[in-house]
C-alpha cells in the first residue's frame, strides 16, 4: 500500500502516512487468492447440485408416465345401431314339411247292376247320348247313368273281383257335362243326389252327403268287402228335367291279403 501523496510505502491499515503526514484513504478491496478459489468451489457445487436435481425428477416423470395406465377410447354408438345390436336374432319358423298322401289305387269292378236306364237321347248336335250303368266307371265325367225321376231308392252294385281292403268310396251327384252345341248345363237341369248309402259285406255301411257341385266327392270307410252297393236317399229339385243322373263312382283300396 502506498501514500497517495507522496508514494512512500505505508503499511497496510494504516490511516495517516508516516512519511508526510497525509490521510489515507483506504484502496479498492481486491480479494485474495483463496477468497477466490472459495468462491469458484461454492459456484461448482451449486451448479452440480442443481443437474442432481433435475436428473431426480426426470427419472421420477418417467417411472410415474410407466405406471400410468394407457389412456381409454370410449366409442359411443348411435341410437340406431345400438338398438340393432340388442335386437335378438330371431329365426323365422319353418313349417313343416308334410309329404301328400299317397294316392290310393282305384278299384274297378267286374260288374255293375243298376237300375234300368233311361233311353238314349240325341243333342242338339245330332250326337247320341247312351246311359248305360258302365258309363258309372269309364273315367269320363261326360258321360253318366240317368233314371227318371228323383230315383230315391234306386241301387247300385259293383262287384269286385275279390275280397278287396276298400278305404275310399265317392261319386260324381249328377251329369258334369255341359253340352258343346248349345251350351246347356246339364248338372244344372237335372236332378242331382244329395246323400246316399254305401253298403258292404257282412251288413256295414256309411252314409255320405253330397254337395250340389259336379265334382268327385270322396268317403273314406275301411272295410274289407267283396260288393260294395251305393243306394240314393235323397235329390235336389231339378232345374228343368225331372231325372237324376251320377257320372262317375269310385271306390279305392287293394286286395285284401
């Protein structure tokens, strides 16, 4: 440290110069050499301290983001499909499937007594029309046995060639024909049957009642017979001709074994 006066050495501290008397004023503080090193120590641990820290909580983020459950996608359905996909399946009913009755085989007999019929008669096409008792089994519906009157009472037998296991009886009620010259109905004209009797063997026997239209009307029976005979108890009024006609009579079954 030196006067300021007269630049003479002085010693450190002191506050006047032995020298020349003056007041001295004390110089700028320098710091020494290990205030500085000190220093310079206290500014590294604090820098280090500070990396410590932050490297702590990074690890700790990252073992609390590896913890942490993924996030959760909610999808919301629309009204429509959410309703659809609560519907239950339901799967249609299927009827069942029922196979048709097999057909049963037609019995023809081997003689028909009937009572007398009426005579021949000619249409309007000059054309001849017999009503003889085997039109009663010939397949056409055209053609017929005709008695005059209401025939009530009147029979038929057919005799088959064999005892025969009989399940179906039926007739045509009238003559299905409608004349091709002058279109005149005669299912209509006539008189057609309304019930009749079907006798078998040993003294069995079934009514049956028949409507007004010229179809084959069928009678299930289950017998086992060798005559079958048809008896009319009743007719409907004519529509013109007082005669009852019946074109076709069918009997079904097999022979009896």
């Amino acid at each position: 440290m030196h006067c300021v006066r007269c630049h003479n050495r002085v010693e450190p501290g002191a506050r006047y110069c032995e020298f020349c008397g003056a007041a001295l004023k004390p110089g700028p503080w320098r710091p020494t050499a290990g205030l500085v090193m000190f220093a310079g120590l206290i500014v590294v641990l604090v820098i280090a301290s500070t990396q410590v820290w932050r490297g702590l909580h990074q690890e700790e983020g990252d073992a609390v983001a590896a913890v942490a459950p993924a996030p959760t996608t909610t999808t919301t359905l629309a009204p429509s499909t959410t309703a659809a996909a609560l519907q239950p399946t339901t799967v249609p009913a299927t009827a069942p499937v029922t196979k048709p009755p097999a057909p049963v085989p037609a019995v023809k007999a081997v003689q028909i007594l009937a009572g007398r019929p009426t005579p021949p008669a000619q249409n309007a096409c000059k054309q001849v029309d017999r009503f003889d008792a085997t039109n009663l089994q010939d397949g056409d519906f055209s053609t017929a046995w005709r008695v005059k009157g209401a025939a009530v009472g009147q029979q038929v037998r057919l005799r088959l060639s064999g005892p025969t296991h009989v399940t179906q009886v039926g007739l045509v009620p009238g003559w299905a024909k409608v004349d091709g010259c002058d279109g005149a109905d005669l299912f209509r004209q006539l008189r057609t049957v309304a019930r009749v009797r079907w006798v078998f063997d040993g003294g069995k026997s079934i009514e049956q009642a028949l409507t007004a239209a010229p179809d084959l009307q069928l009678q299930a029976v289950d017998v086992v017979t060798r005559n079958v005979t048809m008896q009319i108890l009743a007719t409907n009024q004519p529509n013109g001709t007082n005669m009852t006609a019946i074109s076709e009579i069918e009997l079904g079954g097999v022979p009896a074994g």
